[in-house]
C-alpha cells in the first residue's frame, strides 16, 4: 500500500516476484493501477487518502473475529495495559482526543493519555484484555464503526474485495507463517502520514509479523541515503542517532534538564546519557569536558519551533532567512507548491548551490516554468548565486545506507572534472576558513565553533588525484564510529589528566555498548558504532554476500542486526514459534541467545527473568519484552506520549478532499499545519466544484525525483520525454480530452499542462454513491535539463503533518480540460 | 549420398582433411579473434547506484583514468548484478558533456552567470555565513531563555549525499554555527 515498488524501487521487486513463484500472494492497493498492480495476485484500486478506513476495519475485524496472533499480543504489545480514566477517544469527542487546544490547534496537553501507573510507576495491565481501559478493549470501541460498509463508502472499495484482503492476511500470518507490509511516500506524503504507518504497524503487532523472518513494515525510502541523513541527520529536529534537537520549548536548558526529559528511566534508551556525551566529545573535543558536558551542550543551537525545510520557506519568503546552501536538492521543483519555493529564493541575499548541472533552483533568477521560460526579470532579484560543480557519487569515497538500515561503503574511482569536488570537500573547506576567521574572537557564542574538533586531512595525499586536499572520508567515518579519548590503561583519576589522543591516534571503539557517559568515549552516532571497529576493518565495504542472512555484506546498524526487535521471532520462554519460521531463540545449554542473526536483546538475559522492584535502565525489560527501545518494553498499539495528533490511528479526510469524513464531524486532521493565513496556499472547499477531482503523484523509473539528475541524459529521457497525465477513458470522455493531446491541470495554487494519458489504470471510483475521479502525475520535469515540461509541484499545496511537517502531495484536488496553457 | 560413396579415395581422404581443418577452426577473423571485452583490463571499484534507496551493488570500470563502464555487481545479495533503466545509466550520470566543471556566480540583479575560481568562491561564501550570522545570531529569547542559534541562514539536501557528509554538515552548520535549518529530502 501506498507504494509502487516495481516502478519506484524497480531492483528490489523481484524478490516479491521470486516470492510469489514460490507461492507467496502479492497485494497491491493503490489508486492507480500500476507495473506492480500487473504483478500482483490481487489489486484493490482505493480512493486516495483513505487508507486508515481501509486499514481500521481490518483492525476491527482482527479484534472481532478472533483474528489476531493472541500469544503475540497478549505478551509482545500493550494490549493489556490500562489507560488512564480520564481518556477521551475520538468517539466520545466526535474526532477529537482528549486535550486538545482549539486555540492552538494542537493536542497541549496529552496526560490523558498516558497508562495507569502502579506506586512504583510501572504500567498496570490485565493479561485478560478484559477491563474496560486495557488497550484492547480502548481499540475495539475506537474502531467500532471501521466496518465494511464503511470501506466501501470512503474507499470505494467493494467489501468482498477488502475482505479477501483481511483473509489473505489472516491465513498468512500466525506461528507457521508471517506477511510483509511495504509502504512508500504513498503513505508518507499525507497530512496524517505517521498516522497511516501507525495503523499498518498496528495490523502487523496484532497479526504477530514484527520482529520475525518474513515480516515487518517496510518503509521503501527514496533516495541512496535518505535513511542515512535521518540516523546520521541533516533534520532541525534530531541529533544523531535519533537523540533530539534541544528545544528552548521545553526545559533543557542545562544537560541534566536535557537528559531529565529525552532519555528513559527504564529500557536500552537509560543509555541516553552515555551517547550525548559521546557526541559532545566528538564535535568539541577537551571542552566537552567542562562542568561535565554541559558548557558545550549549551552551544548547541535550540529550537523555538518548527524549522522544517517546508515550513523555513514561508520564513525565506518573509525575508528572515538571508542566507542558503543547497546540497543536491531542488526545491525549485521537487518541493511542495514550488511557485512559492521560486519565490522566497528571490528573497535571499545570497544562495550556494552545489550540484552536478545548473538546476531550476540554480536557475530560478533567470528562467521560469515552461511555456514562458524567459518570462523572469533578472534586473529585479537580488539573490547573490554561488553554483559549485559537485563531484558525482562515483568520483568519491563514502557511504550510502540503504532502505533496510544497511551502510554500504563506495570507492572512488576516478577525480571529479576540473573544479568539481566532494561535498566533504566544501563543508571541511567551508568550516576550516570559518575556523580561521573567528579565530581571534572573545564572543562567548563563537566558542563552539573555536572548540570544533576539525582534523580529517588525509595523511597523504591519494596517489595519483590532482585533489591535494582531499579530507579523509574514513577518518570521518571513525569519528562516527567513535573512538577512546584516554590509553585505557590510564584512568583521569589518579593519574591526573591522561594524555588525551588526536582522532587519527585514538583506537576505534568496538561498538555502542563501551560507550561513557564520564567524557572516556567520542562517538558521533551511536547507532553506527561498530560499523569501523579497528583500523583495517571498515565492515561498510565488506563484500561476501554468503550466507541467509548476508551478515557479511556491509553492515546494519544497529549492531550488524538485520531485523530488529528479533527476540520477537521465539516464543515468550524464547522457543522458535515455529520450526518453519526460527530465527532467533535461547539456548538453554550455553544459557543464551542464538540464531540466524545478531540477537536485538541483552545476549544472556534468560527468557524468565523477571526485573525485580524498582528496577532501571535494561534491568527493568523482562526476558519477554523485545521492543527494548521502549520503556516498556511492549510493541505499542496505543501510544501513550510522543504523538501530536493522538494515540491511534482514525481517519481525516485529506485537506482537499472531494466528500465530507464520514466518520467524524472533524474534516481533516485537527492537529496539521494548514498555513491558512497565507494568501498564496488557497485549499480547495470540501467538495468544491471547480476542484472536483483526485489527483496523486508518482514516480516512474526512468527519472529521479525533479528530474534534475536523469533529465540531462539522453538515454533516459529518450525513454521518459515528456511529463503526462493518467485519467481514465470515462474523465477524458466527459472532458473531451483526446489520448496523445495536450490537457490542462489546475488546482486553486496554480496551472500545468501535459499530455494526456488515457487508461483504464485510473478508474472512476464510487464514493457514497457518487462517482469520482482520481488522475495520476508523474513529477519529474522542469525548465532545466534536455527536456523540459511543466512542475507538477505547482499545484500541491503547504499542508503539513504535525509530528513530522510532511507536505501532502499524495492526495488533493484538481480540474482539468483539453489544451494548453496561453 | 551414394554418390559421395563413389568418390575416388584420394579425394575421399581430401575431403575429409578439409573437414577435419575446417572443424578446428573458429568461425572469426585474426581481428575478431583478437577483440577483447574492454572491461578486460580495466580497474574495478565498488560503489553503489546513486538514484533510490535499494542500494544496488555497482562495478565501475576505469581505464586510463576515465570511467569505461558501469555495471551491476553478480555477486550482491541486493540486486545480483540486475540494474533498473536509471542504474543501467549511471554511466552518463558520471561522464556527461551538459556537468559542470566551473564555478559560476551571479552577482545581485545581474543578467547572467560569471566565471570564478573555486578559491575566490570559497572565500567570498565564508564571507556571506559571518557577516550573515553575526548579524542575526540569538544568544537569549526576550525572556531569558538561551537559544544561542541562527535562523538567518538554512541548509538544504543530505539524502543523496554521503553519511560522512551529512555528519560533518551537520556538526559544522549546527554545532558551530548555530544553525537550526538543517533539512534533507526525507522530509519532502
């Protein structure tokens, strides 16, 4: 769901068709009939933007038809934890939860939603499912009206249909037998995204498919490292290995405070201490000593709200961001509502622009969407523009993790051409003449940037490179890896100041386990600790692809584990569930944890063991509690706290939609950023006759995103030459749009043309008894490049989520009529 | 057949002669014997498809200093040397005629790019991020709270770079800067 694998993630989907000769049956449910749809044993076309009905009644159906994987869910999830009296589901408040603040739009006070506590702060539960609060029955009252009849008004899905989708699922999950769920920015790209992914990862705690062979959620991510600049982040919002930004929202203004409110009592996050100081070393070195870590935790910038690249745009076109660099990104393009990405560009004082040819965001001061492409007045923007020739991924050394976690190292091969080079190469650069400039400075809000450890030159210069200056990508990595800061045989104590070592010197640490809170360790992301353990054996670039689980083949963080939570796929006294599905279990004999892969639990924690009173930190998870990032080591059905828009999943309508929600009088999600004060971001009204149509975007395989990459290869655009629209015979009939000729898009922020076409893979949907048509978008072209054609992100509008501020691209509303723009 | 019977034995056993040659020798030319893949030869490095995130396994192949050929890898798990049509192309993503090989700059309302020197950029850059961050740089809110950042200037992409780019991106933008901004694709 929510994903086109064959045609987005095209390498990967014959493994799904390998599976299904073996005999494995492959779903597909999207609006719009696709190279996957044709591969699969059923496809279910939907309405775009109502997945969470669709997935809410399989939900009630596994809690009303004795569905569910019972020994899973009683002993692996919170179903038997008790909420507090004082919740308010979305039944009782007409889709609402309990604590929400109308003036704020936002949910101010979740306490509600918490568990009920015993003295000693740990949850109670009834093992039953029996009483009224428990998580199961909470979810059974929350889901009561996700019926059938209800898939089939808001989805358009006929119930025949959407209960062999539950049945298949049902028949292929349990002990003997697990089901994968894939999803892309299908599901990712809605104003209730988190909330979709929520309620697919509920279906799978409940049909017991996490943590075990041949299950989980799969996010299929969309670029080499996307995963990668999330562990290792380049988000306002996080801190390496996802440890959070500080906020001056929150009381953090001291480490202890910071710690006090991001770490965990109980469960592996009680490491939280150890892993910011870690990091705190790494980037500030001897001053990450200073009263304990706190001086330089200081210097780290607070946020005061949310500085999302989306949301930062309406800043940009306010004119308080000045300044900005752009790494192999376009948002003239590839952004949501990119006319007003164009225009806060032209707010700027200056912009850098490191990238492989000039982009439309590069170019956006004198060239503007086609038909008129000179219709730009340069005399009239200020913006100061740096474009830098960046080196191509083949001509640098480095590391890619891929969509399963995998960190997979690349050679270079050869020097990048004439002035081009490595993005390390600017940043090292960048911040090495910086460093030299604020030098002399007294200004205590320059010391961070004085203390920066900054040493990555390479020892000697790579044989045979023109580059004399290359930095050195493994050093870094080591710094990532992290590394002992004192010869372990001296201790600070005792000895006074131990001699402390440079990077280059310091021995790599084996893995996240050493690491310290006392300022011993530098790390710079816990999670990747391990991946480069001793000189010489950089395990990224390992290449035997032996073996089931290929654990010799690059490396997963966390540890080298390639499914996580994998105590999950033995049975509570830790025996396989199954001989068919074994992969991780205890062995009684040598009194530990074994299997197929590296086991995600402490390796000698028996599965009886039972934590005693007051217990913290991993002593507080049970021998049968494999999600040991949470404090409670359940698999949340229900989400006590770290929600914005409530702790289950239920259904809002997309913020344009053509139909009222069904459900609830709330329309839309309660809790998202709808930028309503800005005049350019008009939404469509709910059913809005000038916009009565669906239209979803996607990728096709032939292009990459806006197409700044692939558009200037002539054997891909020979394949992809022009940007279309898919709509079904029945639209372009009503319409009188001709297959072949040109047609018109438009939304409420603006118009495109493309060519049309027409095919049956779109098909009129009936929803409440009323016909309704979706068309499909590829996004891929712009005025750059070899081939040119219209932006498709110029109609999509600056919705965001509210846990994450993702734009929704996926499903919003549109016209359409034959012909071309004037 | 029968005829062939009736040959004279000489020229049975001259038939047979050219048969035998004929069956020895292969059906190439000396030049077309002497072509050889062009990967043989060429230096392997491993690297990996720069497009989605599958992370399909390629071959770069380089003679004399250039790119030759690029490949899918047989022996990786991911993708077993298949490549998708954006893979298989990665060739004219590394050696394209349309790249950039030059600094361009733009100075404010002008109409057209100017040539520079990477040095020259570099330094006028580091210009740009002092002046601008020491102009709009937050020690403390109003009331007291300390911030201690800069929303004055913004970072934007990650996702398709390296993890030790983005680490010293956001070490040097964030922990030395002050910088809030820092975003990637993952979130578009």
């Amino acid at each position: 769901m929510g994903s086109n694998m064959a045609e987005a993630h095209p390498v990967a989907f014959p493994n799904v068709v390998e599976a299904k000769e073996r005999g494995a049956k492959v779903i597909h449910i999207d609006p719009h009939f696709s190279r996957t749809s044709a591969l699969a044993n059923l496809y279910v076309p939907i309405r775009a933007g109502s997945d969470i009905v669709f997935l809410g009644a399989i939900i009630r159906h596994l809690l009303e038809n004795n569905g569910y994987f019972h020994d899973y869910v009683v002993h692996y999830t919170n179903a038997a934890t008790l909420v507090r009296e004082d919740y308010r589901d979305t039944e009782d408040l007409d889709g609402l939860f309990s604590g929400y603040d109308p003036a704020t739009e936002s949910y101010a006070d979740q306490s509600s939603w918490d568990y009920q506590r015993d003295a000693d702060g740990r949850p109670v539960t009834d093992p039953t499912l029996q009483h009224p609060q428990c998580v199961f029955q909470i979810m059974r009252r929350h889901y009561a009206r996700y019926t059938p009849e209800m898939v089939e008004q808001v989805c358009g899905v006929p119930r025949e249909q959407w209960m062999q989708v539950a049945q298949t699922l049902i028949e292929n999950s349990g002990r003997e037998r697990t089901s994968a769920l894939c999803y892309a920015v299908g599901w990712t790209q809605q104003s209730k995204g988190v909330q979709i992914i929520r309620a697919g990862a509920i279906m799978q705690l409940l049909l017991g498919n996490i943590g075990r062979p041949g299950g989980g959620v799969m996010a299929l991510r969309g670029h080499a490292s996307i995963q990668g600049s999330t562990d290792v982040p380049t988000l306002y919002e996080l801190l390496s290995g996802y440890m959070p930004q500080p906020s001056a929202l929150l009381p953090q203004q001291t480490l202890a405070d910071y710690i006090a409110t991001s770490g965990q009592k109980t469960g592996w996050w009680s490491n939280f201490p150890a892993y910011i100081r870690s990091l705190l070393k790494a980037w500030y070195g001897e001053a990450a000593d200073e009263e304990e870590g706190n001086t330089s935790y200081r210097w780290l910038p607070k946020n005061i709200g949310d500085h999302s690249h989306l949301a930062t745009s309406y800043e940009m076109l306010d004119g308080k961001v000045r300044g900005y660099f752009l790494f192999g990104q376009n948002p003239a393009a590839g952004s949501t509502h990119s006319t007003m990405q164009r225009e806060a560009l032209k707010q700027l004082d200056w912009m850098v622009v490191l990238d492989l040819y000039e982009t439309e965001s590069a170019a956006f001061w004198h060239r503007g969407p086609v038909p008129h492409t000179d219709a730009v007045d340069p005399s009239k923007i200020k913006t100061e523009v740096f474009l830098l020739p960046a080196a191509a991924s083949t001509e640098k050394e480095g590391s890619f993790t891929n969509t399963q976690r995998l960190i997979q190292w690349r050679d270079k091969a050869v020097d990048p051409p004439g002035d081009a080079r490595s993005d390390l190469w600017f940043v090292y650069h960048l911040g090495k003449r910086l460093k030299e400039l604020y030098a002399d400075s007294k200004e205590p809000r320059d010391r961070g940037l004085q203390a920066l450890t900054w040493e990555y030159e390479l020892e000697e210069p790579e044989p045979g490179s023109r580059i004399l200056d290359e930095p050195d990508a493994q050093l870094v990595l080591k710094e990532i890896n992290g590394y002992y800061v004192y010869p372990q045989d001296q201790t600070e104590m005792g000895t006074g100041k131990a001699h402390a070592y440079t990077l280059r010197e310091a021995p790599h640490v084996p893995g996240f386990a050493v690491l310290k809170a006392d300022g011993s360790t530098a790390c710079g992301s816990w999670i990747y600790s391990g991946v480069y353990p001793e000189p010489g054996n950089n395990r990224a670039a390992s290449r035997n692809g032996e073996g089931y689980t290929f654990l010799q083949w690059g490396y997963a963080w966390p540890a080298n584990r390639r499914i996580l939570y994998n105590r999950a796929s033995a049975d509570p006294q830790g025996r396989p569930w199954s001989e068919r599905k074994k992969y991780i279990w205890w062995d009684e004999e040598q009194k530990k944890w074994t299997g197929f892969d590296i086991p995600d639990f402490p390796l000698n924690k028996p599965p009886d063991y039972m934590p005693p009173p007051g217990a913290t930190g991993m002593d507080a998870i049970s021998g049968s509690d494999p999600f040991i990032m949470k404090p409670d080591g359940k698999g949340w059905l229900f989400v006590p706290t770290g929600l914005k828009d409530g702790p289950l999943p239920t259904h809002y309508e997309a913020a344009e939609s053509p139909v009222h929600n069904a459900l609830y009088h709330q329309q839309s999600n309660p809790a998202a950023k709808y930028y309503r004060d800005r005049p350019d971001n008009r939404l469509a009204a709910v059913g809005d006759e000038h916009y009565p149509i669906v239209v979803t975007t996607y990728r096709l395989t032939e292009h990459h995103v806006s197409g700044q990459m692939t558009r200037w290869m002539p054997w891909l655009n020979a394949l992809q030459p022009a940007l279309f629209a898919e709509l079904s015979p029945e639209l372009a009939a009503e319409r009188g749009i001709k297959h072949g000729g040109w047609m018109v898009i438009s939304s409420p922020r603006g118009e495109i043309e493309a060519r049309a076409m027409v095919t049956r893979r779109m098909r009129p949907l009936r929803i409440d008894g009323h016909v309704v048509h979706q068309i499909g978008l590829p996004f891929h072209w712009g005025y750059q490049g070899k081939i040119k054609g219209s932006i498709t992100n110029d109609l999509t509008h600056m919705v965001l989520e509210p846990n994450v501020s993702i734009e929704e691209a996926k499903a919003f509303t549109c016209n359409v009529r034959p012909g071309r723009l004037p | 057949m029968e005829e062939r019977i009736l040959l004279p034995v000489v020229v049975q056993s001259a038939v047979s002669q050219v048969m035998e040659i004929g069956s020895r020798v292969q059906p190439f030319s000396v030049e077309s014997r002497d072509k050889a893949p062009r990967i043989r030869d060429a230096q392997l490095f491993h690297s990996v498809c720069p497009y989605c995130a599958v992370g399909c396994s390629l071959n770069v192949y380089v003679k004399d200093g250039k790119v030759i050929d690029i490949e899918g890898n047989p022996d990786s798990p991911i993708n077993h040397g298949k490549l998708c049509p954006k893979g298989s192309a990665t060739f004219q993503y590394t050696v394209n005629p349309s790249r950039m090989r030059q600094v361009l700059y733009r100075a404010p309302y002008s109409d057209h790019w100017e040539l520079k020197s990477l040095d020259w950029a570099m330094e006028q850059i580091v210009q740009r991020v002092k002046k601008t961050r020491d102009e709009t740089f937050v020690e403390r809110l109003p009331d007291g709270r300390e911030v201690n950042h800069t929303l004055g200037i913004a970072c934007l992409g990650g996702a398709t770079l390296d993890i030790e780019e983005n680490y010293l991106m956001k070490k040097l933008f964030g922990g030395g800067l002050g910088m809030l901004s820092i975003e990637n694709q993952a979130r578009v």
